[in-house]
C-alpha cells in the first residue's frame, strides 16, 4: 500500500500474537541521522496509539517516502498510518480488550 509519505508492506507472521511493526528510513530518502531517528520516532508513535486496534499475527513494515515525515503536523501522519491501514484490511472493527 503507498501513500504520499510512506508505503506499508504487511506479512502474515506464524505467530498469533499482537501485529509487529519494523519502520524503514534510508539514508538516499532521508538525509542525516537525527532527521531520520525523528521520522522513525513519529511513526512509532503513531502506530503505538492505534495498536490494540490491529489485527493480530500480521508483520507491518513502514518505508518512510519523503522526509516531510519528520515535519508534517502529527494529526497528518496518524491518518495516513490509519488510511494505509485500512486499506491494507488490518484495522480490526473494534479495537481489542
């Protein structure tokens, strides 16, 4: 799934626990260390908010697209993770107790 800022890659994982999420920045996209550990930071979070509402047994891989991930207001980022989520069909209807 691809989005403006990131593309989500999504695997079944062999284990049924909660989903797993892995966050990719490459140097080419995203120039020095601090702007990538920050764009890293944002989506980790935002992906940590809405975890208990995600499928489970599922691997998540975020590639950060554009370093405006590190800049864009976080209401922004947290629709986008949403809008790919959605998409990729692993938002659960209810979240989880």
């Amino acid at each position: 799934m691809r989005h403006a800022l990131l593309v989500l890659t999504v695997a079944p994982s062999r284990r049924p626990k909660p989903a797993r999420c892995g966050i990719v920045v490459s140097r080419k996209m995203v120039g020095h260390a601090a702007q990538r550990n920050r764009a890293k930071r944002r989506v980790r979070e935002a992906v940590r908010l809405i975890l208990a509402q995600l499928e489970e047994g599922v691997d998540l891989i975020f590639t950060v697209r554009t370093a405006a991930v590190g800049q864009v207001p976080f209401p922004t980022l947290q629709t986008a993770i949403e809008t790919l989520l959605r998409r990729a069909q692993v938002w659960a209807p209810e979240p989880k107790t």
